[in-house]
C-alpha cells in the first residue's frame, strides 16, 4: 500500500504520526508499504524531506514487510542521480511512474524505462498512471519492456482501461507481477489475474481492504465482493477532491495524523470531511 506524508501544524514532517500509521496498517495485515508514492505528496517534498521518509521508513517498519521506495520524474538524468543519491539498500524494490507533462512517445517511455532499470539497485516497477501523467503506456510497450530490459520486475497498472490489462495479463511473462493502481478496480482486476494492488484506501481500511484482496487472489470472489462492497464508498471519498485529501481527512478523524496537506494541494471542504465523519460513525 502507498502510504500518506503526515506533516504537524507547520508543515513540517510528522514522524510521531508516521509511526502511529505504519503500526496502524503493519498490524492490520498490509503486505508491503510504498513510501513516495504519489499519495505521499512526493512532488511537494525536498530530496533531504525524501531521505529521511526513506530511512525512518526502514527504521519503523524493520524488516517486518518490503518496504517499496518511489523514484521517478520527467527528467531522466535527475532520476538516475536520485537512485544512486536515494538510500535503496534496504528497499525490495523501486515504484517509478512514467514521464509526465513532457508526453514523450512509446519509444521515448521504453529508452527512459530501460535507463532506470540499468540504473537501479533493486527490481523496478514501473507505474502507467496515464490521468496524472498525460500519457499512457500501451499493453505492448509494457511487454516489451517486461521481456527485453533485464530488472524490470513487474508495473503498477493504473491506466483504468480494462482491455489494456486483460491484453498485459495475457502477454506477460510468468514471472512479471502486475498489480492494480485502481482501488475501485482492484476486485474486477484480481479476477482477471492480477498478482496485488498498491492501495490508497488500506492507509484507512488496511485489515478490510487486505481481507479483500487475500479473497481475491484465493479465488473466493463471493466473500471479496461482500468485504468490497461497503468499501466502494470509501473509495468514492478517497479521490473525490484530491489524493491524498481524503485519506489524510479519514486518518485524522481516526486520531493518527493531522489534517494537513501542502500546497497545492489542500484538504476536503467541509461538505466532504462531513461525509467522512459520516461513514465512520455508521
């Protein structure tokens, strides 16, 4: 799961709070946790901000799940410096969503792709998050990244598109993993095959959200659908306004973290943070 950024009252990175969340989701069964993911509000956090999520991140979790780091960009040269400046020795693998804003081609996202896996000390997942990025990656440059650039260890799929997962299910190596970026997907995309999910809703449902997920991959899509069912309000919450917003309003109301974002990003309007309270207290 993709872990929120705590910040206190100023700003400032909240470790009080970082522990209280990764105790919180490590006893409720998550099975790995992703630090710097976009849900970790990594566009607004300097390198030094970054280092030191990375390391008490380590320190907190110690050893109990993989610990996942996101390492990614739109310059690629900046994304190499980072994965040999970042500390990564102790992370199972590295997340690294593909450019964005530049809207390079197919073949301009495979060459990028194909220099952080040469680059990296640890397997590389790569993330096709085409609603933040502006760009999708197709089914076919993912195989062909997954079947030509040794490191390359599987892909966070968050395009949304259905036929262009079944069509990576169905090409892929056996030994890719492909996991779902899409937490309103996730049930529909494990039925299909998918091997997990990097999850937003498991920072503030990590036990229901996970006994999902183990129904799913079991096969027992009857008991999965009844743990997702109540959930598809949750997630309707969660990225109404903003990710992560709707986490950091549920995780607030739960006493782990405080209800502060950096800008631009700011937290719900009253109107949402309502209806947070209200399905919490059904």
């Amino acid at each position: 799961m993709a872990i929120v950024t705590p910040f206190d009252e100023q700003e400032k990175i909240d470790i009080p709070a970082l522990e209280r969340l990764i105790e919180f989701i490590v006893a409720n069964r998550v099975d790995y946790v992703v630090v710097l993911g976009t849900t970790g509000e990594t566009p607004v956090l300097s390198f030094e901000e970054k280092t030191m999520l990375i390391e008490e991140t380590y320190r907190i979790v110690n050893h109990r799940v993989p610990v996942v780091v996101g390492v990614g960009g739109n310059h690629t040269a900046e994304v190499l410096q980072a994965l040999q400046k970042l500390p990564l020795k102790q992370a199972t693998a590295v997340l690294s969503a593909s450019p964005y804003y530049n809207k390079p081609s197919q073949e301009g996202i495979f060459q990028h792709y194909k220099m952080i896996a040469a680059a990296s000390p640890v397997p590389l997942i790569l993330y096709n998050v085409p609603g933040r990025t502006g760009r999708n990656m197709t089914a076919a440059t993912t195989i062909r990244l997954a079947k030509e650039v040794p490191n390359v260890a599987g892909i966070k799929e968050a395009s949304g598109d259905m036929q262009q997962c079944m069509e990576i299910l169905r090409d892929k190596p056996e030994d890719f993993l492909v996991v779902s970026g899409d937490d309103a997907l996730a049930l529909a995309q494990l039925a299909c095959g998918m091997d997990g999910v990097i999850s937003v809703a498991a920072n503030c449902f990590p036990d229901r959200f996970s006994d999902m997920v183990s129904a799913c991959l079991r096969q027992d899509f009857v008991t999965a659908k009844k743990i997702n069912d109540p959930l598809i309000a949750v997630y309707e919450l969660l990225f109404n306004e903003n990710n992560p917003a709707g986490a950091k309003a549920f995780l607030f109301e739960m006493n782990i973290l405080q209800n502060v974002l950096r800008l631009p990003l700011v937290p719900l309007s009253a109107e949402q943070h309502q209806a947070v309270r209200d399905y919490l207290s059904l």
